[in-house]
C-alpha cells in the first residue's frame, strides 16, 4: 500500500524545505502525499459567533488567495525532477490548523506528518513554532517530522533515540522508529543520559532495557550511555559526535522529556534543531 504522507504549508520557506525533505526521504517509496493550506480570515475566529461562509466576499477572497499560492506551490515543486512514485493532492480549507489536520489523517488514513519547525510570523526566538508544538501534542494518531529551516537534505543514517528507561516500551511506539530506520538502513543509537553521571539502573529500568533490546532485535542498533549536565547538551554532543542526521523523541506527557509544550527543555533542545526531528506516539 503507497504510503501516505500530509505535509501542511502556509507558504513559507520553512514549509517549502520540509516538502522537499519530504519528498527525497521517501524518494524510493509509493507515496501519496495530501498538501494543506489553512487560511483564515481577518477578523474572524474559529470561536466566533458567526463563521463566514462560502459565497461572503470575505470568505471567497481568503479562499482565493489559499488557492493561488498552492497553485504557485505546485509549479515549484514541478521544478523538481519528477518522481512516477509520488502522486499530489491540494487541500485548502477554512479552519484551524490541528482541527483540519485531525479530519485529513481520519480522513485519508495519514501514516506520517511532515512539516516546517516554523512559520512565517514566527519569531526567531521561539525555537519550535506554535504550529508545530499543538500538533506534535494533539495529533496523535501518526508520528510528526519537523523539519529545521535551513536543513538541507541528507540520507538518515544515524538515528538518536534518547531514553531514561523509566518507563516500559511498546512495539506499536516504536514501530515508527524501526520503519524509518530500515527505510534507509540507518542505525538507532539508544543513548541513555545520565545527570548522575553513574550509569547505574533501577531493577524496573534493566527490565524496560532488556524490553527495548527485544522490540530492536532484527534492527542495527546500539545502546550508549552518556553521562552529561544537561540532556539538551548531551543529546547535541552526541549528534555532532556521531555525526547524525535525526533525532526521535517518544512524546509521553510528563516523563522524560515531558510534554513539548509545557516543558522548556525540549523547546530547548527542540533545538534550535539542527537536524530533523522524529516525534514518535504513545498511542
């Protein structure tokens, strides 16, 4: 079955490169992918007492304006040499971003989602854009790539899966991880950073080890164990070192890393990414 992808855009050159990475990531995989634009009107919110509707001139003019620039969006990305294996869809809607999304990966049976760390109005000192951190924390029925500004494209071959091991794995959670990882016969390195800088684990967190090495088994793997200050550091030292080209967070509320958006570290760390982030589910 193709796979398929959902890349929303608002135009921006931050949403453009995420599309291309997109596009060379998958280069050698059937591949639907669902291009979004959401447009809103002025003056009007999705909470409003009165939502315009198709036909007002307000409505139709916003309408038009999402429509021209996915038609512009389009011929850049027929510049690109063509691809039999990809097929596009458009979708402009009026609605909010994590509301139209939620319809689309019902909707379509997304498998991934595949966008920018930012927009256009966002500023530089937010490090991950406020799209991107509501729908990493509200979409939860896919994994999520956010893909940094000026990241240019390079073949994943190392990834880093940073853990405490506090907790238990699944294989359903970090199935998406092994998928991506065998796409492009990348190894996971599993990289277990210590404040204690002791290395030493819990009974409880042996066993969630041990489950970890059964769920990665068949898969090129290696487990570390990093003793740093901060995670944030100790994940950037660790990239720069091994030389990797992506990162995958397992988004579980209040443990470890904690929610994106309520905790300062992975905005942090949310890095001022320097290379794409993979935002696995604990469904």
């Amino acid at each position: 079955m193709d796979k398929r992808v959902l890349l929303p855009t608002d135009y921006s050159k931050n949403a453009l490169n995420a599309i291309r990475y997109a596009m060379e990531l998958f280069s050698n995989e059937r591949c639907e992918f669902y291009i979004l634009n959401v447009f809103h009107i002025s003056g009007y919110t999705l909470d409003s007492l009165r939502v315009p509707e198709t036909g007002e001139p307000y409505y139709e003019a916003a309408k038009k304006e999402s429509e021209e620039g996915m038609e512009r969006l389009m011929q850049m990305i027929q510049l690109h040499p063509q691809n039999d294996k990809h097929r596009f869809h458009t979708i402009t809607t009026f609605n909010s971003l994590t509301e139209a999304i939620k319809i689309l990966v019902d909707k379509k049976d997304i498998d991934i989602i595949v966008m920018g760390t930012k927009g256009i109005t966002e500023s530089r000192a937010r490090i991950f854009g406020t799209n991107t951190v509501k729908v990493m924390e509200r979409i939860k029925e896919c994994p999520v790539i956010a893909v940094p500004s000026h990241y240019m494209f390079e073949i994943p071959r190392e990834i880093v899966f940073p853990t405490d091991y506090r907790t238990p794995f699944k294989k359903k959670e970090i199935g998406d991880l092994i998928a991506m990882a065998k796409l492009h016969d990348a190894k996971i390195n599993v990289v277990q950073i210590d404040k204690d800088k002791d290395g030493k684990l819990s009974r409880k967190e042996t066993a969630n080890k041990e489950l970890l090495k059964e769920i990665l088994q068949g898969t090129d793997y290696e487990m570390h164990f990093l003793p740093a200050d901060g995670i944030s550091d100790g994940i950037n030292t660790f990239i720069e070192e091994h030389n990797c080209q992506m990162v995958a967070f397992l988004n579980r509320k209040h443990l470890f890393f904690g929610s994106i958006l309520s905790n300062p570290l992975v905005k942090k760390i949310g890095y001022d990414p320097q290379v794409p982030i993979l935002e696995l589910n604990d469904n």
